[in-house]
C-alpha cells in the first residue's frame, strides 16, 4: 500500500502586540473640526517677517539690530539734510534778490512795501535755515554714533576716537574743519572691514566732502568778519557774500546726504542674490600638483 504525502498549510500570523488594541467601546467618532483651546495658546511663531538671516542679531554680546538702527536715522538724516539744503537755497534766493534791489536802488528810490518784504524774506529764510540746519545736524550726529557702532561691531575693532572726542571736535572751531573728515575717513575704513593695522585712505567722495566741508567753514567765518565793516560798498559787497555761504551750506547739506547713504550701504550685509556667480574654465601655468601615495611598499593590501 503506497503512503500519500501529507498536505500541510503554513499560516502567519503576527505576534502578541504588533497592532494598537483597539477598544471594543462604541464606534469611532469622526472629524469634528479643529481643536479648540480654553485659553489662547502661548506657541507660535515669533512676529516677525521673513528676512535673510545676517539681518537679525543672534549673537548675545552683539548690539541688538545696530545696522537697522543706523539704516533708519540714516534715512531721517538724509530727508533733514534735504530739507537744509532747500532752505539753504532759499536763504541765498533771498540774499540775491535784496542785493537786485541794491543794484536798483541807485537809478532811484524803491517802494516801502518791496524793501519790507525783501527784509521779511530774508529774516524769515535765515531763521528757518538755521532751525533746519540745527534739525540736520543733530540727526546726522545720532546717525554717527549708530554707524560707528555698527561698524565696530562689524569689523572686530572699535574706533580711534571716542564720542566725546569727536562732540569736541565738531565744536571747538578750527579744529571742526580737520575732525570731521578724518572720523569719516576711519568709518568708511571700518564700514569696508579693513583690517585696524592698515592706515585708512578716504574715498574720492569723503575727499570732496571733507575739502568742500573745510572751504564752506572758511568762507563763513570770512563772511562774519566782513559784515563788522560799515562803509557802503563793504555792506552791498556782504550780501553777496551771504548768498555764496548759503550755496556752500546747501552743497555741504547735499553731499553730506550722499556719503551718509553710501556709508549705509557699506554697512548693510552683502545680499546673496547679488552676488555675480562665477565659473572656473581653464588654469593656466599652474605648478603640477604633487600627489601622494595612497599605500607605502610594505604594507599589507
């Protein structure tokens, strides 16, 4: 009698505690909605808008958001600046006018009401001038201060010069046509991260700025000792002289705007969407590289 091979079935079934228990409770409940809190929860992302990372302080001994401090007096000093600067034109329209009316006035006498507004207008632009130029001033002394923070903070040295060394320097006169362009010339060496050891060499900008700085200062100071003069000529003479000092006032106020805004820039971190990309295409007179064995002679393989 001939034996029958024996069938057998092979079953798999996971082991104990491979699946979550489900419980025999109820039936399952479906979506009801998002959750709701008793309360408003305290997670969350921070409030801020979305920007590259260099632009925010992370670092705990760093000045907290120095660069966007100095980026926005820079901004209100400049608009103070312009602002001098067209009341400045003003002050000189006016003197030019008053002195149009000396050069009239020896073909014959002029009316009461012309030299009384000619007197108003140049009063009232004198005044406003000189409130607009205070204004301008104390904006782009607050923009220094932030800038020279930033700048130390960004080059890894401090300055030469302390705030109070350079508040006494833009005060005391004489010493005001020298200071200004040298604390200027050490910023935009510390804005462009020049090591501290090399000597800083100012811009053509900072140059123009520091020469047409020092000649407006000169020829002001020769324009309040000329007005001690009382002969005819010396007074006629003195109004044109005003006019030319509030033209120089306006080109200081308009190119001091500009080398606010480019030492600004000079601060900012550099954007990497503007960075030209560049590509290695061949080398040329390049020495042979020496290479290095991979296993000496007597070792095993």
């Amino acid at each position: 009698m001939a034996l029958r091979p024996m069938r057998v079935d092979w079953v798999a079934s996971p082991p104990p505690g491979a699946y979550p228990h489900r419980r025999q409770g109820g039936p399952r409940r479906g979506y009801t909605g998002p959750p709701s809190y008793p309360v408003p929860p305290r997670w969350g992302f921070p409030l801020l808008a979305w920007r590259w990372p260099t632009s925010v302080a992370m670092d705990d001994d760093r000045p907290t958001d120095s660069i966007d401090h100095a980026q926005r007096l820079a901004r209100t000093a400049s608009h103070a600046l312009g602002l001098a600067a067209l009341t400045a034109v003003w002050a000189a329209g006016s003197e030019l006018w008053r002195y149009v009316l000396l050069l009239l006035s020896r073909y014959g006498a002029m009316s009461e009401t012309t030299v009384g507004v000619s007197d108003a207008m140049v009063v009232a632009s004198s005044v406003v001038t000189v409130v607009a130029s205070a204004v301008a001033l104390v904006f782009t002394l607050l923009w220094l201060r932030r800038a020279r923070d930033a700048a130390a903070s960004e080059a890894g040295y401090g300055p030469s010069r302390s705030d109070r060394e350079v508040l006494i320097g833009l005060v005391v006169p004489g010493v005001n046509l020298v200071v200004p362009g040298s604390v200027l010339a050490e910023l935009e060496h510390a804005a462009l991260r020049e090591p501290a050891t090399s000597r800083p060499a100012p811009s053509k900008l900072i140059r123009w700025w520091w020469g047409l700085w020092a000649g407006t200062g000169l020829f002001v100071a020769f324009t309040v000792l000329w007005g001690f003069r009382s002969s005819v000529q010396a007074m006629a003479d003195g109004v044109l002289f005003h006019a030319v000092a509030d033209l120089l006032a306006a080109s200081v106020a308009v190119l001091t705007a500009v080398v606010v805004r480019r030492i600004t820039t000079l601060l900012l971190p550099v954007d990497a969407g503007a960075i030209r990309r560049m590509r290695v295409v061949d080398v040329k007179d390049a020495p042979t590289p020496v290479l290095r064995s991979i296993r000496s002679s007597g070792s095993p393989r």
